[in-house]
C-alpha cells in the first residue's frame, strides 16, 4: 500500500495538504475549546488560515498547554471516545488522548503504510516485542496496521529472551517490532544457548524508540553493533509519537523516515519559532490531519532532528527526518559543551562489555549540570573507567563521572514496573 500523494510533486502534496488544513480550521472552529480560545486571544480568524505559511500567524501549541488544558482539546462527546491512551510522560506528567473509533481507523491506515514502507507486505508475520498495554498507543498502532496490511502478529510484549526466541522456533515471523537495544540481548542470549540467530525466518526490523543511525544516515553505534551480529536483518528505524498518531519510517534506502502528507503537517523551528533551512537542526512541530478526538495545531513535539527535501531513491517525494538528535528539554551544558543524551549513548553503546546504563542529570551546588552514568558491566575491570573517560574526552571534550553497578540493579531502574519503555535518561535538574 503505496498512497499516490507520496510520489507527487512537491507543489501537489502542498496544495493537497492546504485543502486538509483549511478543513482542519473548519473542524476546530466548530469543536474546540482550547484553539477557540487561543484564536479569540491572539485577534485571529479560523478563516484566514488558508496556506501553509500561514500557519506562523498562529502561536504554538506546547506540552504544557496539553497539561493544564487536556480536556479543553477535546472534540467529541465522550460517548464517541472508544479508547484512553496516555503519553509516556518523559518530559512531565502524562497527557490523556481520547480516540474515537474514526482515529483506531487512522492510526491503523498510518501503521499500515509505514510497514509497507519499509517492505512490509500481506505475507509477513510481525514479532511485536513492545507492550500492546499500559495506555500505550504505539503497541496498538502496530498491531492495528499489522492487521489492515493483511500481515499476521503475533503479541509477545517487551522481555523475556526465552519466550522471543521459542516464538521465532514456532512461530517462524518474518519481521521484529522492537526497541533495537533489545536485539544485542536477544543476540546474547542466543550465544549462551547455542542458537544460531543468523538462521532464522527474522529478514528485518522496525526499530523503534532509539536511534540507529546518524544525522549522515550512516549506522550508529548501536546500528553497527546489531548488524555486526545479526548479518541477515535488515534494520529500518521508526520515529513516532503519541502526540502526533502518526510514524516517520524508513524505507529500504534507509535515509531518513518518510513523511505522510494525508496525515500531518510538519515545521522545523529554530529556538525562536523561526524556520529552519533543510539539513539545519530544528525543533519538529505537527499540525495534525483527520484526527477526530484531540487533533493539534503547530504543536512542538520537543524533539530535534534535521530533514531533507529532495527525491528519494525510492520515488516518493515527500519529506524524510533525520534521526532524533535529541529532545529540546534534554539538552545538557556540561563544562562549557552543548550535548544532547544521544551523543552519550552512543560512545556507551560502542563499548561490547557494558551491558547496560542509565545517564543522570543534576545540578550542582554552583547551579551547572552536572552528569553521572550509571553502568553496567558483568566484570568490572580497572581499565574500564579510563577506557571511558578517554573516549568521552576524544568524542565530546569532557568526561562525565561513571558509577559501576550491577547490571541487574541497572535494569530494575531501566525498566520501572509502571513503565512502557526503558528509562535511559533521568533529569533531576532544578527548574
């Protein structure tokens, strides 16, 4: 399933998504609390809304805003609201978001054809090994477009290498959806038990919630240590949120996730809320198309990452993200350095012998960040925290302070009980 605005000209998708945006403003005009509100404010009329570039007369729309007004954004009796999700609540306290049974149905169609993107077909069988419960909507989403592609999956949830692998044996799917992390442990534990993981039905990956490339789109660390054990899996990365209900997914080329025109809009603001220039870093903001419950306008979904305009190899013309390079909240100044948590996690993930790890933020007594890694490593050698040290002084300049700890103990404050997906990083900063 290959929508043809995917592959039309550049000034087609713009005046295809300028009808949908003007429907949006009818829509929010008639239903909305909350952009009712904000347009009376702000002296702005729902009609004069007519272009793209008419959006930047309209104030953003922030998290906080979804948190202090979660249920003015709502534009539906509640007896139209058939499903409750909630957000992961990594930069604050969750947000509700109610569906209504015409958003399951979109949030299938956007599923279906991000899978199909990245060379899904009706034949495969997806291994979901990501939670499908706990209000999670991302679990869902797979399992609905799964459905719609015709595709078969089957719900194994996060964990347990043992039952992952007693599927792959009975089972036989096609296809991992999974946080990628979790294939170096399913590699590992292969190896424990003699299972040869480069003979299996597996062909390819949807790689969720973590990086596994560069903004070059080379392989990142992560990327390369996967391939570098699992040579017959093709890896396509996935970058979604709940906010958004929609995916930005690789296809075979491998350079960058494509945009869907029928579902969402998307900027790229500098610190400003001015636009970026292709290939720069800017914030990702979404302007939501076809959502029937909570739909949002110019909201900033927190996140940084470059993109790209021109043609990819694949035919379509559409816009393609780069990977996350960090969330805007995230960004550490850490002795006269800019980073982001990404930049951290990829020197721990070049190092085979740490296992696991947790990034730390606090400030310290003279008001700075101040970093702590938590590691684990199952046989602690001295030379382990010069190894360290010496490639965060190579690759960023500065060298954060490293605790070694149990990888076990890691791994209970990685995976909370309450928790959808690991808890890499934990900011403890002061305001």
């Amino acid at each position: 399933m290959k929508p043809e605005i995917e592959f039309k000209s550049k000034k087609e998708i713009k005046l295809f998504q300028e009808r949908r945006l003007r429907e949006l403003m009818q829509y929010l005009a008639k239903n909305s609390d909350f952009y009712q509100n904000l347009f009376k404010k702000n002296n702005l009329s729902f009609n004069e809304i007519k272009t793209i570039e008419d959006l930047h007369k309209i104030p953003i729309t922030e998290k906080s805003d979804l948190q202090k007004y979660n249920e003015d954004f709502l534009c539906v009796p509640k007896n139209k609201i058939i499903d409750y999700i909630t957000t992961s609540g990594t930069l604050g306290d969750p947000v509700t978001f109610a569906l209504t049974e015409k958003d399951l149905q979109r949030l299938a169609y956007n599923e279906c054809i991000s899978f199909a993107c990245a060379d899904g077909t009706y034949e495969d069988i997806y291994q979901q090994m990501v939670t499908i419960d706990k209000r999670f909507m991302a679990g869902l989403a797979y399992y609905l477009g799964a459905r719609k592609l015709g595709a078969g999956i089957v719900r194994v949830g996060g964990g347990i290498p043992e039952l992952q692998w007693d599927t792959i044996n009975r089972i036989k799917p096609t296809a991992f959806i999974t946080v990628p992390s979790f294939l170096l442990k399913l590699a590992d534990y292969a190896d424990e038990n003699n299972i040869n993981y480069n003979n299996t039905s597996v062909k390819k990956a949807v790689c969720i919630g973590e990086p596994i490339r560069n903004d070059n789109f080379e392989l990142n660390k992560l990327g390369k240590r996967i391939s570098e054990k699992w040579k017959n899996l093709k890896l396509y990365s996935a970058y979604a949120s709940t906010e958004m209900a929609s995916a930005f997914t690789e296809c075979s080329e491998g350079k960058g996730g494509h945009h869907h025109p029928e579902l969402i809009i998307i900027e790229f603001l500098d610190e400003n809320n001015n636009p970026v220039k292709e290939g720069f870093a800017g914030e990702l903001v979404i302007t939501t198309l076809g959502v029937e419950g909570m739909p949002l306008l110019r909201f900033k979904t927190g996140d940084v990452m470059k993109h790209y305009n021109e043609k990819c190899l694949c035919g379509r013309n559409t816009t393609r993200l780069g990977p996350v390079l960090g969330r805007k909240k995230q960004m550490i100044k850490y002795k006269g350095t800019t980073l982001y948590p990404s930049s951290l996690y990829d020197i721990l993930d070049d190092i085979e012998e740490i296992e696991n790890y947790i990034v730390e933020v606090f400030t310290n007594d003279i008001g700075t960040d101040e970093i702590v890694i938590y590691t684990g490593i199952k046989k602690m050698l001295p030379k382990h925290e010069k190894i360290l040290k010496d490639r965060f002084r190579a690759k960023l300049r500065v060298a954060p302070k490293i605790v070694f700890e149990e990888p076990s103990i890691i791994a209970q404050k990685l995976f909370p009980e309450t928790g959808r997906k690991p808890v890499k990083f934990v900011d403890k900063r002061k305001g």
